[in-house]
C-alpha cells in the first residue's frame, strides 16, 4: 500500500510538475522576468531540495501559498515538494483543490469547528513531517482582510497588517527535526476588489485584476521574501508562534 501511494504521488507530482511548467511560464515566469512578481531571499545558496520543514507565510489572498509552490517547483524533488494544507471547506467548494487533495497535494485543514476532524488533520500534518515531508501553511485561519477586530497587528517600520497567527504553526514547528521557513508575501490582496453583498461589503477575488492589471499591464505587483530558517524545537508551543508570527512581521517590512 505504501509503494502503491508513493508511485501515486511521483505520478500526481508528474502531472502537477508539466501543469505548472505551463502555468509557470504563462503566469508566473513572464511576470517575473518583467518585475511584476519579486523574490527576495535572506540566506543566500539557499537548499530547497530538503525535507521535514514546515513553510509559514501570512494569507493576504488566497493564491498565496499557491504563488510560492509554482515559482519554486523546479527547484523541488518529488520528495521534498510541500504538501500546501488548506482550509476543508475552500476544498469542498473549489473543483481545482479537490483535485489537488486528489493526488496528494494538498491537506485539508479543519476550521468550522468540528473538533475530532481538526485534530485528525492536525496529526496527518504531524505525521508528514515526521516522516521527512514538507507542509506549507498559512499562520491564520482565514485571509487578512477578513480578520475581526483585535486581530490585526501590524508591522513596525512600514505598518502593513497582519492577522495574528494561530498556534498551529508554533505546534508544528516545535516538533524535532523540524525546520521553519517564514514567508511573507505582498501584492496579492490588490488582486482583490470590494464588493457588496447582502447590505455587508466584502472583498472578491477580481479575474480582470488578475489576467489584466496583474498580468497583462503590470500595474500590480507582488512580492515574496524568504526569512532565514529556524529551529523551534524545545520550546512552548505558544513561543514558538510568537517568534514565527514576528519574522514574518518583520519580513514584510521589505515589502
């Protein structure tokens, strides 16, 4: 069962590795190589072909960790490539994700409070990083323009927002051998526009924002910085998400 789920997932990665390759050189390659997307990495020879880290970034859309995993996939071996843990119901509602949940790519992660199945993926992540893989998620539950209020923080030099982090990360990251990576991410939520809905605004993913201004025009862009890894192992679980929630705080002061 295990040789059959292993050959599962180098196939799934097969696929997902020619998809991207596409998606990578239409969306993503283009922009980048115009200055509309920039990466920024504190440690320089960074090793990214290494397992059993845990990958945290802030949640300013939902594209976030999705930006990351495309740039970065060449640089990955099909062993070391993160599983990207997103929220059980943007799964069950978004065809695309199920998809990826399909060939192993992406765990679900409870929200809604249904405890016992929280816990249950709570452990598969767990269970992933102790067996040598990587987990990406973001340190909030849901994106940064929904946090409520008391939620927000903001950063010191620049005052960008974030919305404070749950201890799932610092729960993660405390458990040996693992190594955390902070991410921030800047840009994204443009691709955002306010709506309103029932009386009550929000803010909608905006496809002409996307293939137009982001794309197309260039007059949105975006930026991912990379912090330098951290060994978390042997503290509280709350120290722990304190200390990555500021590193990526502070690391979006170089947005």
């Amino acid at each position: 069962m295990k040789k059959f789920l292993a050959l599962f997932r180098k196939t799934g990665y097969v696929v997902s590795y020619i998809f991207s390759f596409l998606v990578i050189a239409l969306f993503f390659r283009i922009p980048r190589a115009r200055g509309i997307i920039e990466e920024v990495f504190l440690e320089k020879d960074f090793n990214w072909d290494k397992g059993k880290r845990l990958y945290v970034s802030n949640h300013p859309s939902w594209l976030d960790q999705f930006f990351s995993l495309m740039l970065r996939l060449p640089y990955w071996s099909p062993d070391y490539s993160p599983y990207i843990a997103v929220a059980n119901d943007s799964i069950k509602r978004i065809p695309f994700f199920r998809f990826l949940k399909f060939i192993s790519f992406v765990i679900p992660i409870e929200r809604t409070g249904i405890q016992p199945l929280a816990v249950s993926h709570i452990e598969k992540m767990n269970d992933l990083l102790s067996a040598g893989f990587s987990v990406m998620i973001a340190g909030a539950p849901g994106r940064d323009f929904k946090a409520r209020e008391g939620e927000t923080i903001y950063s010191p030099l620049k005052g960008k927002p974030l919305r404070k982090f749950t201890q799932l990360c610092g729960l993660l990251a405390i458990q040996p051998g693992v190594e955390t990576i902070p991410f921030a991410i800047d840009g994204t939520q443009q691709i955002y526009r306010e709506v309103e809905i029932n009386g009550k605004k929000e803010m909608k993913f905006s496809f002409w924002r996307f293939f137009v201004r982001f794309w197309l025009l260039g007059k949105i862009k975006v930026k991912i910085i990379y912090g330098n890894p951290l060994v978390l192992e042997g503290k509280e679980r709350a120290e722990a998400t304190e200390i990555i929630q500021q590193n990526v705080l502070n690391l979006l002061d170089f947005c």
